[in-house]
C-alpha cells in the first residue's frame, strides 16, 4: 500500500494524530502498517481528504514543549520517518486506557484538542441498558436485561429462575466484556432427562446439560473471569439455514458532522454457536435480497425503519457522552421483522465489515472520521485581525456565484414539497436494488437514467412482463447511435446487465408514464420558461415526436417537433378541452419556476419536459435548469426562437461561457 500526503486546501489546515500503541510505530517503521487495517485504512483514504496525519504513542508526547514525535510517511523516500510536530487539533484515538494514556487524554482535552470518539470508562453493557431504558421510544426495543453478582448466590439463583421461566431461554454476559468474549447461553432443555441445558465458546463451542440451577451457576463459575454479570432475554432471532443471524451497523459522522449509516452487515453464526462473531458475514443487502423470497415485506421500507432506530439510538448516546464520531452497533431483528438493539461499541473492530462491504463502502468507513476531524477543526475558534477579515469580506464580493452541479433529484425534491405541483411528478427516487425492485413491482415499468446526466443518454426502460406465470424483465437502452433491446429470465440477472450497461455513475429511478402517442410513436413536450421584468412568462412549447423504436424524443436522436395545438387538433378534442389543457400546462410551468427561484434566485430560463399520459394528464419527466437547448426552436420555429433569445438573461444560455 502506498501513502502520501495530500496538502490541505483549506485555510487551516487539520493536524490529526493517531494514538496508537507502540507496537504499530515499530509495525510502521518496519513497513508492516498493514497489518493493521484501522490504521492503514485512513492513511489511504487520506489520499482524498489531505489532512496533516501522523501516528504516535504515550511515549512521544512533550507537554513541556508541546510536541509529538510523530511517525510519518515519507512518500519521496517511501519510507516512515519520525518527525517533531505540533499538538494534533484532532486526536483519533486506538489506544487503551492506561494511567499514563488517560493523564495524555485529559491534558490534551484542557488544551482543547477535540477526540473523534471520547474514551469513555462507563461504556460498560448495564449503563448502556439504564441509560437507553429512560427513551420511552427505545425502550420497546430493548431486551428485558436484570444485573447480577456471581457472589451473591440467592440473588443470582432467584433472577435465573424467573427468567428462564419467563422466556425459556436467557444469556448470562459479562458486564465488562467486549468482541463477543463472556457469553453464555442458558435455556430450558427439550430432554425429558435433563432440566437445563448450556452453551459457550471459548476455543471451540461446549455445550452441556445439568439438572438445577445450582449446577448451572458451579459451571458459571469457572467460566466468568469476572463477577459483574447482566442476564438478558433471548430474542427470538432471523434464522438462516439453521443458523442465528444478527447484524452489526456502522454509524459515523463525516462531512460537516452529518450522521451517516455507512453500512450493515449481517453476522451468521456457526451451528449450535450462541454467538455471530465466528461465523460468515455478508452485507445487509444481500442477505435481505436473498430473504425476501421467503418473506413477503417491503425490504426498502424495512431498511429505512432499521437506519432510523439506529440514529435515534447514536443520539441518545451523544446525549450522554457527548460528541460520538463513530459507533459499530449490534442489533437484532426477530421472526417478526421487530427491531431489537443488542449493544453499542463505541471502537468497532470492523473486521465484518471489512469481509462483508463493497469497496465502495470500505472507503467511505475509512474516509468519514476524516471528514469529521476536518469538521472538528472548523469548530475551533480562530482569532482574525481586522485587516484579514476585511480583505476577505472584500474577496467574497467579488466572487462570482458558482452554479450547482446538474442533478435530477435536487430538483425533484423540492418540488416534492409544493403541493400544486406534486400531483404531476411521478415517483423518482435514487437507484438502488430494493428500489428497482419495489417500483417495477409496483409500475411494472420504469425508467432509470443518470442522476447529472442530459440528452436521454444512457437512458434505460425496464419493463416487468409475467406471460403463462413466468416473469421476464424486458430493457431497452438508448444510445447515440441505437437503441439496445434484450431481455432477462431474473431479477438477479437483470441487475447484472444494467450493472454491464451503464456507467459507474449515480442513477436515478422514474415511474414508466405512459406517454400519449402520435402515430403511434411516444411523445412529449419542450416547454420554455424564462423571466422578464420579473414576470414568468412561458415563451415557447414544441411537441416532441420520437423516431420508431426509440425510448427518449431528443431533437438528437431526428425527433419530428410539432406544435401543441396540432398534437390536440390530430386527438380530436373539443376546442374547449384544449384550452383547458394548455391553460393548466402553462399554470403548472410557471409554479415549477416560481418553486426553484425560491432556492436558485440566480436561474431564469428553465426548459421543462412534460409528457401527457393517454388521459392528458401532464407529467414533469424532467427540469432542465442549467443550459437548456433552445436549438430545437430555431429548427422548428424562427418566430418562437427569437422570442426565447430576446428573453434569454444569460450569455451561456447561448452557448457562451458564462
């Protein structure tokens, strides 16, 4: 792996070290930083966001002087070197708590130096529980949970009694323990022989029967190396071939401190195992894709449901801790699809989610603590003499306003929450394979497209078509020089062809209209909005009339162009029915103009595609708010033409830079 690093942009820099124990600096310094993965995986990720980093231990502070020795990589050399450098403004924090570890942390947070996750000594499984109980809303999905003392027998006895009654089936943990250590299963036995029976892991799963409680407690005894226990329902658990399964999410906070999901893996434990940790791993989406031709649930609308529980949970923590930038946390779902939480690691190992993910999202999970101390280091108040405040006041003035980049969803999110336009947008929403899934259920027809993309480029049809009771999904996929058709026996199969066709780009997914014909062939509608004298006006409509076998109607791809009243005059409508038609066209393209100026002052010609459905119903397929063509009404109409360019407020619009 190699590293470098990348200067910081901005206008103070972040220092952010990495504490570290004095094993990995000798690891590093021998060339061996990747066998620890959580830390070479931010020095590679730090490729892209280009803070200062550097590696240190309890042995290299100075308070004195305040320096580090630090351990940095040298990528002229390609070799790690140590280097003297200034306390870090963030400290990312992978040592343990020593004595002389806590007196560096407290010292450094007297200075001011911000931690992406605090070390916390209370992180212990009861206060968590105690903590979380007093949510009313995250008490419902927390397991019934009683603390016990291994010495204090009666107690111990009574509780395990009760509950084993109560649920038939319980885990006894230690209170202190972590990665899956300290677990043991006890549950009421099947066998008309025995009255209990257990189970544990330590090299290998052991199992055993006794006849009382007694017997169970004698063996807990040697098996607990401690005597602060917690005694948890059992929930009763997804099975998967006859395997538990529970799942472990990544939460963390990145750019500009937004609380992310970064993702979930699902944990399948080994056969007869109380325990996930040991078994195989495979995303949340994966799983679920598989699960869900036994279940019949909308797995979208699950996932969404699970991600908002689990924020819900992160900000009760930070409520009692303070700021958290990462969490792993381990939870449940049951046969009924209820969300149960099991616990919270404030440092996850990672290591299943490194097996389980996309690289996509391994680097997402290495980049956003990145993020975070970027955000961190924002935070720190920074003393400006009068004289660079008032030479950047006078900079910002002269900058010139920077255009957002194309994006379809932007903009149909905002016009999602007028609601005189809302009855008009048909459902779109970003691509994923759940959403591909749920919306050709649902439409039996679709359109995806790239989110920046222009030109009905790359655009796809996907049709779901059930024939004698087989499903086959049918594509047609537009290209500059073809349309490209086939079809598919599978869902599975037709992911990995869109996955073959299309570019490595996000994606956005559209309900299927079914556009009003002429002569058979689909079309649709260019219609001009531009403001003069601070007026919305509606200059120009071109009927779109797309060649044989085409899925778009781009004037690119030898569209025939029409006018409106022709397209109404060859349906037969009485001249009434059109003028209602064309009135509510043009209300509802002045409303979609009025909407973005609210957001977008600086936008003010704006090409809307809207396609009429076999009722006349106007559907808004697509806003063009950034370099809409008006070529197509030069072709068509010179008169239109030079109505639109008189009106034209910007040169680029024209085909100048802006």
């Amino acid at each position: 792996m190699k590293f470098f690093f990348k200067k910081d942009n901005d206008a103070h820099p972040t220092i952010l070290g990495l504490f570290v124990n004095k094993k990995i600096i000798k690891d590093a310094m021998l060339g061996h930083i990747n066998k620890h993965p959580n830390i070479a995986g931010p020095i590679q990720a730090n490729k892209k966001v280009g803070v200062t980093l550097y590696l240190f231990s309890q042995h290299n502070v100075n308070f004195r002087r305040n320096t580090i020795l630090g351990t940095v990589y040298d990528s002229t050399q390609k070799k790690w070197k140590k280097k003297r450098f200034v306390l870090p403004h963030v400290v990312y924090n992978f040592n343990t708590l020593t004595p002389r570890s806590t007196f560096i942390i407290k010292t450094m947070r007297k200075k001011g130096i911000r931690f992406i996750t605090p070390p916390i000594r209370k992180y212990y499984k009861w206060h968590q529980h105690t903590m979380l109980s007093k949510n009313e809303e995250i008490n419902k999905h927390l397991p019934d949970t009683r603390r016990v003392h291994l010495q204090r027998i009666n107690v111990l006895r009574q509780t395990l009694r009760l509950m084993l009654n109560q649920y038939g089936s319980v885990y006894i943990k230690g209170n202190f323990a972590n990665y899956g250590s300290q677990i043991f299963k006890v549950s009421t036995s099947p066998s008309p022989h025995h009255a209990f029976q257990y189970s544990f892991k330590r090299k290998h799963i052991i199992r055993g029967n006794v006849d009382n409680i007694d017997q169970i407690i004698t063996v807990m005894k040697k098996y607990f190396k401690t005597n602060d226990l917690i005694i948890q329902q059992t929930i009763p658990l997804l099975h998967y071939k006859n395997q538990i399964v529970d799942f472990r999410a990544e939460a963390q906070r990145g750019k500009d401190g937004e609380l992310n999901i970064t993702g979930i893996t699902t944990r399948i434990g080994v056969q007869n195992s109380p325990i996930t940790n040991y078994g195989s791993m495979v995303d949340f989406d994966t799983f679920m894709m598989d699960y869900s031709d036994q279940i019949s649930i909308h797995l979208d609308d699950l996932k969404n449901s699970v991600e908002e529980k689990l924020k819900q949970i992160y900000l009760a923590y930070e409520k009692e801790y303070g700021n958290i930038g990462e969490m792993g946390m381990d939870f449940a779902l049951d046969t009924n699809f209820k969300f149960w939480h099991i616990e919270c690691n404030r440092r996850s190992g990672k290591n299943a989610f490194l097996v389980a993910q996309k690289r996509q999202n391994i680097e997402k999970l290495y980049m956003n603590p990145l993020l975070y101390a970027k955000y961190l280091r924002s935070l720190i108040k920074i003393k400006k003499s009068n004289i660079a405040s008032k030479r950047m006041k006078k900079n910002n003035r002269n900058k010139r306003i920077i255009m957002p980049r194309r994006s379809k969803m932007r903009i149909m999110y905002m016009l999602e929450t007028d609601e005189r336009i809302q009855p008009y947008l048909p459902e779109t929403t970003m691509m994923s394979p759940y959403k591909l899934r749920r919306m050709l259920n649902k439409y039996k027809m679709v359109y995806i497209k790239p989110n920046d993309g222009g030109a009905g480029n790359r655009l796809m049809k996907l049709r779901k078509v059930v024939r004698n009771n087989r499903v086959r999904y049918q594509y047609d996929m537009n290209t500059p020089r073809r349309t490209i058709s086939g079809s598919t026996p599978s869902f599975l199969a037709l992911l990995k062809t869109i996955k073959r066709k299309k570019l490595n780009r996000p994606y956005v997914i559209q309900k299927g209209i079914h556009l009003l014909r002429y002569n058979n062939r689909i079309t649709d509608l260019r219609v001009m909005v531009q403001k003069k004298r601070n007026t919305w006006k509606v200059t120009g409509i071109v009927v779109k009339i797309a060649v044989k076998n085409r899925v778009v109607t781009h004037s690119l791809y030898g569209s025939k162009l029409i006018s409106l009243p022709s397209l109404l005059e060859h349906k037969k409508l009485s001249p009434g029915r059109k003028r209602t038609i064309q009135k509510q066209l043009v209300h509802l393209c002045i409303d979609i103009a009025k909407k973005i100026e609210t957001q977008y002052p600086q936008y003010r010609d704006f090409g809307i595609d809207v396609g009429f459905d076999t009722a006349f119903k106007p559907w808004v397929l697509e806003v063009n708010y950034k370099k809409p063509s008006i070529k197509m009404f030069k072709n068509f109409d010179s008169t239109m033409y030079r109505r639109i360019k008189d009106n034209v407020s910007s040169k680029w619009l024209l085909g100048k830079s802006f």
